[in-house]
C-alpha cells in the first residue's frame, strides 16, 4: 500500500474563514516527516504556493538531507528525506502519478462534519484493500482545507471525535490519523 | 476515570545521556494542553525546577487564561486552563492528591524497550478497571525520561512501534499515546 501524505498551505480558509495561503510552521514539516517515517508512508509533500515559502522550506530540508544537520542528527534526515515541496495539488498527483504509474486516491481531513465522511474503520480497511492504487492523505493548515478541495477529494475522513473540543494542531492531528489509520499494520 | 499528564523536562537525558532540565518548548503545551481537553484529562503539569523557565511557562498560560488571548481564542483559554506549573515530580503527586483525595499511579513513557514494558491494551484497561485511582501519564522532552524515573514508575508503556523508527517528537507521540488508552472512551 503506498501512502503520502501533503500538509497543505493553500488552499486553506484563514481566521475570517477567507480562502488563504497559510504560513509554514516549520516544526509541522519535521514532525510530519518523522510520522510519516514512522508509519512507513512513500512521501510527505509540502505545499505552498509562495515562492519565499517554498525557498525557506528547502533551506530547511537541505540542512538535515545534505548539510550540517545530516551528519549530527541521522534520524531526522531519514525523516526529512521523504519531503518534497509543491505549488499545488496538481503537482503533488502529478508527483506521485510518476512515481506510482496511477493517479492517487485523495482522503480529505477535516474538523468539521461532512454527510459523506467516512469512519476511520472503513477508511483504514479501504487502504489495506485498495490494491494498487496509491493514497493521498490531505492535511489542511491555518483554519482547515476549503469546502471545495474537500469536496473534490475522493474521500472525507470524519472528525477527530473529542469531549465536546475540537481543536488540535494540525501535527497532533496528524499523528492520531496516520496511528488510526496505519498503525495496526506496522505494529 | 481521572487522568492526568506531565511535560517533565527534568530529570530526562540530554544528546550525550547526561541527567539534565531540558528547555521549555512552547509549542508543546499548546499541544499537550489541547490534546489533555480533547481527551477528558483532569490535569496538564508542565514540570521545570528552572525558575526562569516556571517564569515563561505562567506568562505564556496567563496570557491565553486571563490575558488578551483569551478573548482572541477561546478554545486555547480552555486547553491551557488545564495547565498547571510544579517543579518535580512529587509536586505533581502532591497536587493530584489534594484534588482526588489518592496518590496517583505513574505510566511512565519511553522510545526505549523494558522488560516491564505494558502493551497499549493492557494499559488501556488498568486505566478503565482502576476504580478510584488517579493516573499520572509522564512525558519526557529531550532525549527522554531518565531510567531511574522509569523504573520507580508503577507501570511503563511500550514504544509507539513504527516501521524500524522510533523518533517521534513528544507532541505527537503524545498525541498516539493518549489516542491509545483514551481514545476509545470519548469516541
């Protein structure tokens, strides 16, 4: 099963709940790279489409791939050798389309409900039976993914079902999907 | 069931294995803090014995709890109302028995294998069964709590496995971990 996973910049909703490019954080890159790592994924693409965004973040993944911070920290560029960056999600299935020889699947995650979201039970077992097909988990940054790329996606995930509070980082996130969804089969 | 959790930065092992406090980052309790309400958690302890660390952590939870964030965001209010500031260990313990009138059980976590290491099911029903029994889950930053911490815990946890990779950061092993013993119990 070849799975990836893109944190999304664009296109995001901000505070006002306008489509917006969302700022990078980049912690989120390190701890999705190592989730991703963690969980045996394909690849982990960041994407963003700010020229100054996308050159920051290669700054960063050189550093622990090919600089400095490979020789002192080998763990982290294992993690950080699965990020690719792209300015769209067009490049992204473009991407893994290439690589995979099919065009990916797309799991929208959100933390709002939608009618035809799927428990994490049904999405898993769609994984583990998808056969050749590969997966695109979407993560959305700043105030979640737009109506319409989820509305798009092949799938919608439900909701992190919390006591009554719904408001986790993106990276916390991240990792209680990827544990839900895959964790049974690297355990 | 009452939980509760500690960020304990000290004592845990800095690069080289050395007993050390480790910085403060504050973006983990952010983190642990929302993942302690989604979760039903009683408590979030952020444990220094640094002053001027116990200094940044109470300006950082005032200004979200009382301060003008709580205004702007008041979801974050509510996850860092759960934060509390102790400089050890027994602090916490003496903490928890004040609210729960029993001293509460540690779970000590760990990237590393012990012998005495309790599976995530295991755990997940000791916490169910425990009846009247407070729980105290212990974190560790830097290179991770120190054996003898461990081993004077009443239980230790398995490592998260992953595909031949165990480099989490502690936010979202916290995230798994949490999702794990708790999760099933809020969905």
């Amino acid at each position: 099963m070849a799975i990836y996973i893109a944190l999304m910049h664009y296109p995001v909703y901000d505070r006002q709940e306008r489509v917006s490019a969302a700022a990078l954080t980049t912690l989120d890159i390190h701890d999705v790279a190592r989730l991703a790592r963690t969980y045996g994924l394909k690849g982990c693409y960041v994407v963003t489409p700010l020229r100054s965004q996308q050159a920051l973040a290669r700054r960063l993944i050189d550093h622990w791939v090919t600089g400095w911070g490979a020789q002192y920290n080998p763990t982290r560029k294992e993690a950080l050798s699965l990020v690719r960056m792209a300015e769209d999600l067009e490049e992204v299935l473009a991407g893994i389309e290439q690589e995979q020889s099919r065009r990916a699947k797309t799991v929208a995650t959100t933390a709002r409900r939608y009618p035809q979201a799927r428990s994490y039970g049904e999405m898993a077992e769609a994984l583990r039976t998808g056969g050749d097909d590969p997966y695109l988990i979407l993560l959305g940054t700043g105030w979640g993914l737009t109506r319409e790329l989820i509305e798009q996606s092949d799938y919608v995930l439900e909701p992190i079902a919390g006591k009554g509070y719904n408001h986790l980082s993106v990276r916390t996130a991240a990792a209680i999907i990827l544990d839900r969804l895959v964790g049974g089969a690297v355990q």
